[in-house]
C-alpha cells in the first residue's frame, strides 16, 4: 500500500510544480498527464502480481491477504485519479508552497470599523 501513496504524492508534487505557473484547471490536466503513465504501470503490475499470486498459491491465508492487497491497490489508484484532482483544486490555497499561497491568495486587508449610527429621532405619537 506503501506505493499507492507515493503514487498521490507524484500526483501532488506534479500538481504543485505546474501550479506555479499555470491555473488550477491547467495544473491539474499537466499534472494528470504527467503522472499518468506512472500510476497505471506500475499500479496495473502491482494489482495483477498480487491477484495471480493470491490465486495460485497454496496457503488460503497468503490467498487473502493478496486479494486484499490486489483490492486496495486498484481502490487506491481509482481514488488517486478521480478523487485526488478535485480535492487538489477545492484544497488549492492549503496545498501549495507558503511562498506561492501569499503570491496567489494574499491577506485580504482588514475592515474599517462602522461608524456608528445616530440615534433615531423621536416619533411624534400618533394621534
């Protein structure tokens, strides 16, 4: 499972590098055809060793444990390519580098105090 996660991580820093000088949306699509290659192969290997290994192997214990490792992976790798980019862009602020959140997204400068309004003026009372 360990290499699921560095699969989200070289879509993240993908992400965070293109992020620097191009848009959301345009980060997003650099970044997916960046890693893409990546996350399938190897992915698609891992999920495919470890269901024929869990299939053809003896011991009904490692049979599981390699199915559930099969499952988690293809999971894993689903959830990195179509949950992590909207994650990414609703999380933009947060996600990247210190210095280019402030370039990005600088403080919005504080409100002037209200001044206070003046009292009502008396009513005549109604006749």
């Amino acid at each position: 499972m360990g290499a699921t996660i560095d699969y989200g991580i070289l879509y993240t820093s993908y992400y965070r590098e293109m992020r620097e000088t191009m848009p959301v949306r345009d980060a997003l699509i650099a970044a997916y055809r960046g890693s893409i290659h990546t996350v399938l192969t190897s992915g698609s290997i891992m999920v495919l060793v470890t269901a024929v290994v869990g299939k053809f192997f003896g011991n009904p214990t490692i049979e599981q444990i390699c199915r559930t490792i099969s499952i988690g992976a293809f999971s894993a790798i689903l959830l990195i390519l179509l949950f992590l980019p909207g994650m990414l862009a609703l999380l933009d602020r947060w996600v990247l580098p210190r210095d280019l959140r402030r370039r990005l997204y600088p403080p919005k400068a504080p409100k002037a105090p209200k001044a206070p309004k003046p009292p009502k003026a008396a009513r005549a009372p109604w006749p």
